[in-house]
C-alpha cells in the first residue's frame, strides 16, 4: 500500500511577497465592490467591507510573511552553522 504525502512542497518565496500580498488583496476587495455594483448592492456598505477585508486580511498576510521570513533566515544561519564546524 502506497502512503500520500499531504504536505504542500517548500517553495521558496517570491521577491516581493508583501507587495504581491498587498496586491492580490486589493483586486479581491475590488471583486467586493464590483460584486455589489453587479447586484445593485450599496456601494458605500461595498467600500467599507473591501476596505476591512484588504486590511485586516493583508495584516494577516504580513504578519504571517515575517514569520516565515524569519523562520528561513533561522534555518540558513543555523545550515551555514553547521557547515563552518564540518570544515
């Protein structure tokens, strides 16, 4: 029998991630606000939902960004640690 292995493979992050973060929450919370013009929903209640969501969501992304950031720098100095003692 055949094990799966359901954990996402680490990828190494990309150049920019809270400006591509920042990004991606601003069309999703302009996806909020041309939602409501599509269904003739107030634009005011649109504006200040998208404007909870880009921030509580892209403070969330940052916060969680540092983590893994500083979770990196940890291991490579612990690996560049490691490798001036093998010598």
């Amino acid at each position: 029998m055949r094990k799966r292995r359901w954990t996402m493979p680490e990828q190494p992050p990309p150049r920019r991630p809270y400006r591509d973060t920042a990004i991606f929450h601003l069309v999703l919370a302009a996806l909020i606000v041309v939602t409501a013009l599509l269904t003739g929903g107030s634009i005011g209640r649109s504006l200040v939902y998208a404007a909870g969501f880009f921030v509580v969501a892209t403070a969330y992304s940052f916060w969680r960004w540092r983590v893994r950031l500083a979770e990196e720098a940890e291991r490579a100095s612990a690996r560049a640690g490691s490798r001036s003692r093998a010598r």
